[in-house]
C-alpha cells in the first residue's frame, strides 16, 4: 500500500482546468472560517481529514504578491499578517513544507498562535505559515496527528483541544449542506441529529496493512451498486475495498477496473488521463431517472449512503466549452451540446482509493479519532434545524 509512503499529502484537487477560470470558495468543499491570533484575523480555510496540519498563507507569501503567480495556481483567499498579532510566536523557522497528491503544496515557519474554530478558543496550536504557496487557501488538516507533516512531531489542533479540556474526545462531525454552504459544517466533539436521517450506523477505521498504524481514515467498501427507481441493482464491486474518506478531494477516486464499470453503465467517456482530466457524460443522465442512485455499502450491517446521480454528475462544464477553454474529444457516444462530467475517477496512486466530496456531499460522518470509528448516516440536506448533542 502506498498510504504510508503519502504521508501527509492525501488529497487531490478537481481537474487542472480549475485554475483558468474564476476558481472559488465554493467550488464544492467544506471551507470554515477561523479566527487566527489576537486580535483574531478571520481567515477561511480548507476542511481536510485527509492531511494534519493547519496552515495559513502571510501576507507576504509569494502567491499573494504575485499576479503572475496568481495567473498560474488561482488567486489568494485569507491572508495572516503575524506583526499585529500579540499571541503570535516563531515555533520552527523553515520547519514546515508539505506537499497534496494533487501537486500543490506549501512552505515556510512553524508559528504557534490562538485559533478559534466556531465556538472553540484553542491556545498556541502549532500552524504553517506559507511564505511559499501553489494553494489558494490555507488549511485546517484535522486528520491523524501522527501524520503531521513536520518531521518534529507536535500535537495537532484536534490533539490541542483534547489537552486544553475543549472537546471530552478526539471526535468531530462534519457535514456540508450543499454546494454553497461555506460554514457551520464541522462540530467538534458532537453531533447534530438534525443533519442526518436514520441511524448513525458505525464502521472501525483500517490499520495501514504495511505498518498495522492507523493513519487515515481508511474503512471497507463492501458494496457500491447502482439501484434504479426501477429497483434494478449492478453491483460493481468484486471483493471488499479499502477506501479512504477525504474531505480534502473533490471528487471520488476508484479503481480503474471498477471505475470503467461505472463508466460503461452511464455511458461516460474515460478522458482522466489527458490534460483536463475529465470524465464525461450526458448530463440528461442527471434527471433521467430521478430515482438512481449509487449506493455505497460499508461493513456488513454498517451504513449504506446513496448517492443520486445529481450529485455525482455535475453540471460545471459549459462555461469551459463556450470559452473554448475545454475541447471536447471526437465520438463522445451522446449530444456535445450537453456535456456533464462525472465526479468519480479511476485512482492514479495504485492502492489509494479516496470517497471525496462527490460522495462525503451525501452522508454525515462522525470521525471518532479516539476509538478509531467512523459513523455515517444519510445527510438530511434540507435541514434548516439544529439539535447538537455531545459525543
Ligand atoms: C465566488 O463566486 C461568486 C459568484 O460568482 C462571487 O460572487 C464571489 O465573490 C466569489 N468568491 C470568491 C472568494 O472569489
Ligand atoms: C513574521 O513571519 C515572518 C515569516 O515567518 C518572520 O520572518 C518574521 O520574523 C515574523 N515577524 C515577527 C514580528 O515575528
Ligand atoms: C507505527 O506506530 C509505532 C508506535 O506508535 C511507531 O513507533 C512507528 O514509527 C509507526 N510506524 C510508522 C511507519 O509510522
Ligand atoms: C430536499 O432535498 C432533495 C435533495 O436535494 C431534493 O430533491 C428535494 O426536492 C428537497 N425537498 C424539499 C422539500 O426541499
């Protein structure tokens, strides 16, 4: 398995055509707005399990002061400007540098400063400063804290509100409502059963089988069909999978021979592995059946999450096909005038299998870092209430 070897650097953004349009805050992932040093600068950030350390881009990083750079990897979002910060402190000059599956990445100093996430006032947390940055935004990496990215071990910020007695465990809920939500999608240390509908049903997290550690939150796939409103099941699964859950990737990650099923039974065309990397299909496929789902079953009896094919095919292409920024391939097998792509793909990294937001979209995941659990339900979208209760 090559998870280990990954380290820190599990998450993979959408398509590179990305960066040539107007990339934005709510290009489908769970973004939070935090509150860095004293006085708080707000700041929002990227909401990843997949990676440990939280990270902010200065003032002066290199991206933010270049166009030309912006021009390349996206504009700059949230800043942190550490002179006018009173609790701000040097902890690792050059100390930190890390690295996404994707290609982008980050460098600069290890600082501590206060952080405030929602309600939660957290003291001295160890975070990047990226004086160096490929990345838009900064991030808020709430994975394993064994898999920080500094070679000196430190407590990550989940780590940090367990010692400083803000949360009674290492859990959190995350949840996003839809594609423009932008807040109020992580709760630490409880849960809202507003948000979900039926039972939260509980998976254990996988140990990386070369070194028996758990790392990620990796948990076993044991089917994924497709069920039309027909009832009509394919299962597309041959044996169990391990699969990981990151909300830092946008889409979902599969192996190529499962994938290519997937794709043959909606009739998509595999482009993944030229330049924009897409996945095409009709987007007529996203109301045709508006019943279809692809049903995702963890465990034996653990949750089963449905995903409609709305979800999964997106509608985000046509600005690109007009401007002439995408050209579509010959033979496409249906209208070129209206071209979806598919947020699901074959894996490019061997045994790395990650659901990403084209899937976690649909469910309400509890990550239990203490007792190395997952728990899901079916999100409840429409949700407008709040009933929090702690975990
Ligand atoms: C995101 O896009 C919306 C609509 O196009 C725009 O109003 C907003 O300013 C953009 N946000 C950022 C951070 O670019
Ligand atoms: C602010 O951060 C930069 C980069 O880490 C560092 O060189 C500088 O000393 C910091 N400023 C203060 C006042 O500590
Ligand atoms: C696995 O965990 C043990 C105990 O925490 C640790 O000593 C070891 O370095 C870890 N192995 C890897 C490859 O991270
Ligand atoms: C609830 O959300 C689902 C999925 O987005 C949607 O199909 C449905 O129309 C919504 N129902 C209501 C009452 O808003």
């Amino acid at each position: 398995a090559k998870v280990p070897s990954l380290g820190s650097r599990l998450h993979q953004r959408a398509a590179p055509f990305d960066e040539d349009l107007a990339n934005n805050v709510t290009t489908g992932a769970y973004f939070a707005t935090v509150e860095v040093g004293s006085p708080g600068q707000s700041i929002t950030v990227h909401v990843d399990t997949g990676s440990s350390d939280v990270w902010v881009l200065a003032k002066n990083s290199d991206l933010c002061t270049s166009t030309r750079l912006q021009d390349r990897y996206g504009y700059c979002l949230d800043t942190f400007d550490n002179t006018t910060s009173s609790s701000y402190a040097m902890a690792d000059p050059g100390g930190f540098e890390i690295e996404y599956l994707d290609g982008s990445g980050a460098s600069g100093d290890y600082f501590t400063d206060d952080i405030n996430v929602g309600t939660l006032n957290v003291k001295a947390v160890q975070m990047g400063l990226a004086l160096r940055s490929t990345s838009s935004w900064g991030m808020l990496g709430i994975g394993y804290g064994s898999n920080v990215a500094s070679s000196t071990p430190y407590l990550s910020i989940v780590e940090q509100m367990l010692k400083q007695g803000l949360i009674g465990i290492k859990a959190y809920s995350l949840f996003l409502n839809d594609l423009e939500a932008s807040t109020g999608t992580i709760l630490f240390g409880g849960i809202d059963t507003e948000k979900y509908t039926g039972t939260l049903k509980t998976v254990p997290i996988l140990p990386d089988p070369a070194t028996g550690n758990i790392t990620h939150f990796s948990v076993s796939l044991s089917s994924l069909a497709s069920v039309k409103g027909d009832g009509s099941k394919t299962e597309f699964l041959t044996e169990q999978l391990s699969v990981i859950l990151d909300s830092g990737t946008t889409l979902t990650y599969l192996p190529p021979t499962v994938a290519r099923k997937i794709f043959t039974s909606l009739n998509a065309y595999d482009d993944s592995a030229a330049r924009d990397s897409v996945v095409y299909v009709d987007c007529a496929l996203r109301t045709a059946d508006p019943a279809q789902v692809l049903r995702y079953q963890f465990g034996a009896n653990g949750p089963a999450i449905e995903v409609s094919l709305a979800d999964i095919i997106m509608d985000d292409l046509k600005p690109y096909i007009q401007s002439g920024g995408l050209e579509l391939p010959k033979n496409l097998g249906f209208p070129t005038d209206n071209v979806c792509s598919l947020g699901l793909q074959p894996s490019t990294e061997g045994d790395v299998h990650l659901l990403g937001d084209t899937f976690l979209r649909s469910a309400y995941v509890v990550y239990d870092l203490t007792h190395n659990t997952v728990s899901m339900a079916q999100s409840n979208m429409n949700s407008t209430k709040e009933n929090i209760i702690e975990i």
